[in-house]
C-alpha cells in the first residue's frame, strides 16, 4: 500500500470511552489544574498522577473497569502545562504538594490514596512525605517510578542520570525548548497512529506487547493529542525536576508504599529501585518478573485493590 493510500485509510483502534467527569480545578491566584475522573462518583478518593508523556486520560479500560467494581473516585490531575492545566514553573517536585492539598480541599476529602505512573512516581512520594497533605494520605502506590538522581539517595543508572545531566540546560532553555519541540511535534499530530506505530517499535519486546494492545494504543493516541494543548511545557519542567532536587528525602515518606516494577525495565532499572524502597520508613517492592517499563498498565487493578484496601 502507498503512502498516499495509507494517509487516506488510517488504521482503525477502539474509540477511547471518555471520562465519567472532566474539568479543571481553581487554585488560589487563578492556576487551574486539568482533571479526568472515572469510577464511583461517592466513593473513596484516589488521586492518580499520569506520567511525564501522559494526560488525564491516561488510565487504560482495566483501570476503569477495576475503579467501578472497587468502587472508588480515581482522579487523574494533569501537571502544570499539560492538557488543561495552566503552565507553571515550579522550584521543585515537593511545589506539587501544595496545589493538591488544595484540590483535596475543594473535594472535601480528609482521607485518599494516591497513586503515581513513572515520572509521577515522585509526585505521588512527594504527597505522602510533607505537610500540608501528608496527614491526609492513607498510602501511596508507585507504578514503574522514577528514582532520585541527586542527593545522598541518588542512583545512578537509566533514565535519571540523562535528567540529571540536562537539567541546567532544560531550567535555562525551558521555554525555547518547548517549543522546539511543539515545532517538531505538531506537524505528527494528524498521523498519531502511525507516530504511535513508529514510537512503540523502538521499545523492548515485552513493551512492544503492551503497546500492541488496542485499547492501550487508543489511550495513547488520545492521550497524545490532550497532551499537546500545554505546547510540550510539561514534558519539558518533568525532565527538569526529575533531573535536580525532588525537595524532600524518600525517608520523610510517612505513609504505607507498595511500589510495582518490571525487574528488566531499562528506562529505571530495578537496582536503584530496589534502593530506594529501602530507604523508605514503609515500603514494600513488588517486582515483575521478567516484564519492563511499561508491563504495570496491566497491574492497574492491582494497585487500585491497594488503594480500596487502604481507605
């Protein structure tokens, strides 16, 4: 098949289900943060933090299917730049504990769970270690997270050591950066699937699986497009503050974590993880035999099951 012809014939995936809820959150000063909400609209409140690709949506049908017969509210809050939510430039990752202390007040919730997807893992560590929301975590689930890369509890290895070696260069040319990458990105952003295709071939085999799925590809490509509303700024500050001083320390985490990874996951590689787990006042690893960065999309209801036996 030609080119032109593939153009004009795009391959078919499932259309993605949209959330039972989506909006924006109203911070004090005039920020908003993008939302996406799915399960039971009454019950226990689980946030969910996306990782640095990812948006609102970016919760696969397993999770979805799990949230409703568990019965919780997961809530997927977008990062500053990305999807709906305004651009900020936070100092640290420890800024993000702020603002969603004040989504947990506008939810009226004094008790959730909170969950975070690879460059969330630290986010979601940062809710349950400091003030003013840590008294609200009930425990945290980490799913394919990222490790310091600075710090006395710094490990070298993957993804972090590229972070932390930028991370000047991406605080000085944050913005130029971004749209860089808006520039080289936009012009993909017709032909998704097909940069879908390009992108999940470049992974490990047992990523490849993941990323076969339909359902998996439709999340993405949906997820893609969301995302790009925030001009790539998000993808950018991730980069960023992954890349320097997360602002607190792993043993400041108070709350209960049970952190899912892959043991051959080459983007953060399960020896650092392993570290950093210890450090933790209560943690525990479940490791995935055999499976890599991306094999946790299909432990979804396993955190959630967590989560519900948490709250």
């Amino acid at each position: 098949m030609s080119l032109s012809s593939r153009l004009r014939h795009p391959p078919k995936v499932p259309r993605v289900e949209k959330p039972r809820a989506e909006g924006q959150f109203h911070l004090t000063g005039g920020r908003r943060l993008g939302y996406a909400e799915f399960g039971n609209p009454t019950g226990p409140v689980v946030l969910w933090f996306h990782s640095t690709l990812g948006a609102r949506r970016q919760f696969p049908m397993i999770g979805r299917r799990a949230a409703e017969k568990l019965g919780l509210r997961v809530i997927i809050i977008e990062r500053p730049g990305t999807g709906w939510s305004d651009s900020h430039r936070y100092g640290s990752v420890s800024d993000w504990v702020a603002d969603i202390a004040q989504v947990a007040d506008a939810l009226d919730v004094e008790r959730l769970g909170v969950v975070g997807l690879s460059g969330g893992g630290p986010y979601a560590l940062a809710c349950g270690a400091l003030a003013p929301l840590v008294a609200r975590v009930a425990a945290v689930a980490v799913l394919d997270g990222t490790v310091p890369s600075v710090g006395p509890e710094a490990t070298p290895g993957g993804v972090v050591d590229v972070a932390h070696r930028f991370h000047r260069l991406l605080t000085q040319l944050r913005r130029p950066l971004s749209v860089l990458s808006t520039i080289l990105l936009a012009p993909l952003i017709p032909f998704a699937h097909y940069a879908y295709r390009i992108y999940a071939s470049r992974w490990p085999e047992d990523d490849r699986r993941v990323l076969a799925d339909p359902e998996v590809q439709a999340i993405f490509v949906d997820d893609m497009v969301n995302a790009f509303h925030g001009r790539c700024l998000a993808m950018v500050d991730d980069a960023r503050l992954l890349g320097r001083d997360w602002g607190f320390r792993l043993v400041d985490v108070k709350v209960p974590v049970r952190w899912w990874h892959g043991d051959t996951d080459h983007v953060v590689p399960i020896a650092g993880v392993q570290k950093a787990v210890a450090l933790l006042q209560d943690g525990e690893l479940v490791e995935r035999s055999g499976e890599s960065h991306l094999g946790g999309f299909a432990k979804i209801d396993e955190v959630l099951e967590y989560m519900r036996a948490s709250l």
